[in-house]
C-alpha cells in the first residue's frame, strides 16, 4: 500500500469515528441526560446515633488471692455454670490455732500480774493508814507516860516514793495486757483474713480458671472470673461532640450478623476520659446500653455496631438524603423534574437521618427528585429517568 493511500485510509477511519461521536451526541441531546429519580412523601422519619460498642457482662467478677497459697483442689471448670455459694476452689491454710492458744495465755499471765500489782498498792496503802493511825494515838497526853516499843516513829515509814514506783508499775503492766489483747486480735485477724475457698458471689458461669490443684496461686492474676453471661450490656465511647444527643432510657438496636436486637441505654458517664485512636488522643464518654433480646449469638466480648434512637417525627414530608445537595454557601438545593427537564431548586430542611431530610419549604408531595446528580445535570436541562430493575 502506498503513502498516499495509507493517509487516505486514516482520514477515512477519523471520520467514521467522529461520525459516531457525533451521532451519540445528538441522540443523546435529543434523548436527555440519563438520570435515577425519588418521590418526596409524607411519612415518619427517624434520627439514629451510630457507633460501635463491646459486648460485656453486667456482673463480673475476678478473684484474686493475696498470697502465693497452694490450690488443694478445683470444682468447676470454664464454662460450667456455679450458683451463688458455690465452692469454685478450696485453699491451703496455716494452722494458727496454737498461736492463738500461746497468746491468750499471755494475756491472762499479764493480767494476773496486773491484778497483783494493785493488790500490792492497795496493801501499802493500808500499811499506811494503820501506820498514821497509830501514831495519831501515840501522842502524849497530861498524866500520860511514853510505853516503851511505841511506834510513834512509824509515822515517817511508807512515804511517797514507794506509792510512785508502784504506779509506774502498774501503768506498765496495764500496757503490757493491751499489747496482749491486741496480738490476740492480730492473730484473729490473720485467720480470718485466710482464705480457705474461692466461693461464687452471684449465680453465672466461669469465664476464666487460672489454676488447678498443686498450683501455688499467683496473686497478681486472677485466679477465677465469673461472669453472668445472661444479662449482658453493650459499652460504647461517644464522642464529646455528641454525648448531647444521647440520654439514658433511649431505644438502641444491635447489629450482629446480619441480625437486629433491641437494647436500651442505661449509664452515661459522669465524667469523660482519654482513649488513643488512629488519628491520636479522643475525649469521649462511656455509655452502656442493656441487651433486651438476644437468642445466644452474642456474647461477652463481641463488637458490634449500635444504633441508638436520637428523634424522630411522624406525618412529615421528606426527602431521600441522595438528592440533597449543597452549596457553597450551605444553601441546600435539589434537581426536581418538571416535563422532563431538570430544575435547580431551593429547598429548607429539618430532622434528618442517614437516608432522609425533613422537607420544611420547596417542595410538595409526590414531586420527582434526581438522586445523585451527576456533572451533565444542570439546571434546566433535559433529562431521561433510568429504568430501576
């Protein structure tokens, strides 16, 4: 093939392609631009809060045993079910009933001393008093003669000090018997403090058995968990930003698996606190919902997605949410169709979830929106709705 005929071939082809182009362009202008429309209706509308949450049990407990004591034996397995009482585990204890023994019998020998010490004082005291009294007698009277032996001298004999010396004493042996009552109570104590068993405080099931028998028990673990799988309650962190919406008592759905169960929120914390997120540190609040409903799928420790019921309104005229756009001015508008043609128009709106808006000025019932309009819709342009199938 030649030169000359080469061009002729490619002048032949570009215009057959432009041809083409040209055609679709005037089909298309006469056809319209191809859009996907909604209907503005009057119905109900309901506002949701969506966020995601752990599932937990309401009651839980973790027990821990304070000393590295001997696990002697186990009565119950993860996943068993335990009443309240019911003896999980049985401990090794000391033997403290000797020392016990020993320091009672401590008290009494010091309390015996104590008792002895204020026999002797009162003895000196009544040494004394016969002491006085027989020198207040002893004295000379008119017509009177001195006996020999008498004991008029005896009134210089038990002084002060001796009385003193034995004061201190006494307070001395009266600390000795509280230091002697108080290693009783310590030792009592020390008993009581002695945990033979790990007992169940509520009726649920064991989550989490960190020892078996012959194990010394590690006190910074807990040894046994507890947990009442049957009331379970969802634990969400709501964003500063948003904690207003939220109010105890409010209707909440969660989403598991394909599946919706009812729950209710119960708590709002009183106080925020500081979580670490991809993007860095969020102040939120915890909020927890009770689980109303649930068929056994979810279980402690699952995520799920929650809707919380914020508001709602019944008998008003809406709007899917795909048609509504907005300006740079935050003007909202919409492309509602009249005869075929695209009309730019001005619309006010209320409450609005993630499907829908409140229409409160610019539309009526059973107009035709564009949803999603593309670039090639603008106002006053014709256009075609798409077939939905």
């Amino acid at each position: 093939m030649s030169k000359k005929n080469k061009w002729i071939l490619i002048i032949i082809i570009l215009a057959a392609v432009f041809t083409g182009i040209f055609y679709k362009l005037v089909k298309s202008a006469k056809k319209g631009v191809e859009v996907k429309t909604g209907n503005v209706s009057e119905g109900d509308i309901t506002v949701y809060f969506s966020t995601t949450g752990n599932v937990e049990s309401k009651n839980k407990k973790e027990y821990y045993i304070q000393s590295p004591v001997k696990v002697l034996k186990t009565n119950f397995n993860i996943g068993d079910n335990v009443k309240k009482g019911d003896v999980v585990a049985e401990l090794e204890t000391q033997d403290m009933s000797l020392q016990l023994k020993t320091a009672e019998k401590q008290l009494n020998i010091a309390e015996l001393q104590l008792e002895s010490l204020k026999e002797q004082k009162a003895n000196a005291k009544n040494m004394k008093d016969q002491s006085q009294n027989v020198q207040q007698g002893s004295n000379v009277q008119p017509g009177s003669s001195v006996q020999p032996g008498s004991n008029m001298q005896q009134g210089s004999m038990g002084g002060s000090a001796p009385s003193v010396d034995i004061d201190k004493q006494i307070k001395i042996q009266e600390n000795q018997v509280e230091i002697a009552k108080l290693n009783i109570e310590s030792i009592k104590q020390s008993i009581s403090n002695q945990q033979r068993y790990i007992k169940a405080d509520f009726d649920g099931t064991i989550t989490g058995m960190n020892i078996k028998a012959g194990d010394y028990v590690k006190p910074q673990v807990p040894a046994v968990v507890v947990e009442d799988i049957k009331n379970l309650q969802i634990a969400m962190n709501v964003n500063q930003y948003d904690i207003n919406r939220i109010k105890a008592g409010q209707e909440a759905f969660v989403n598991y698996n394909n599946k919706k169960y009812k729950a209710v929120v119960s708590s709002i914390s009183p106080s925020a606190s500081k979580v670490t997120s991809q993007t860095g540190q969020d102040t939120v609040i915890k909020v927890t919902a009770d689980l109303t409903e649930n068929d056994g799928a979810i279980k402690s420790g699952f995520d799920v997605d929650v809707n919380i019921k914020t508001g709602g309104k019944k008998g008003i005229l809406k709007v899917p949410a795909e048609a509504v756009i907005t300006d740079k001015e935050n003007n909202e508008k919409v492309y509602a169709v009249k005869d075929g043609i695209a009309k730019l128009t001005n619309i006010k709106t209320g409450l609005s979830s993630d499907t829908e808006y409140e229409v409160l000025e610019g539309l009526s019932k059973d107009e035709t929106v564009i949803l999603n309009p593309s670039m090639n819709v603008i106002d006053g342009v014709k256009v075609t709705i798409k077939d939905v199938k």
